[in-house]
C-alpha cells in the first residue's frame, strides 16, 4: 500500500511529465483558440464599422453630386436666360 511518502521512481516521474505536458498543452490549446475567437471577433466588428463609414460616405458624396447637378441646371439656365435677347428671356 502506498501511502504518499515512498520515493518516485523514474516511471513515476515519467508519467508524472506526460500528465503535465498533456494538462499544459490542453490549457494553452484553449487559450490559444479563446485569444483567436476574440481577434476574429474584433477584426469582423472593426470592418463592420469600416464598412458603414464607407457606405455613409458614399451616400454622403452622392447627394453632394446629385446637389451640384441641381445648382448646375439652375445655372445653365440663368445663363441661357442672360444670353437670349428679347421675349425668350421671360420664359
């Protein structure tokens, strides 16, 4: 019967590595994927936010467009009202 106060022997020793070696590995495996889980979930949430800044953005540069047209047209035709003599002036 053992009662915890022999000495180890080297087979002791050995199985005792190889529990630890398989504890650790298991240990930094997980933390490992844990620490990968968290960068891919921050990586997705910064694009999303990239992402929505350049759709705002477009938007944003469309409308611009779409304004200068406006302002353009309305030009044109002072424009074309300034340079026409006579009655087609007050069409």
């Amino acid at each position: 019967m053992t009662n915890g106060h022999e000495p180890a022997t080297k087979a002791d020793l050995a199985a005792l590595e190889e529990r630890l070696t398989q504890s650790l590995t298991e240990a930094f495996t997980e933390a490992i994927h844990d620490s990968e889980t968290r960068l891919s979930n921050s990586f997705y949430g910064f694009t999303q936010s990239i992402q929505a800044r350049f759709q705002a953005s477009d938007h944003t540069e469309v409308d611009l467009k779409r304004r200068m047209a406006v302002v353009e047209d309305r030009l044109l035709e002072v424009e074309k009202r300034l340079n026409m003599p006579g009655d087609n002036a007050r069409q």
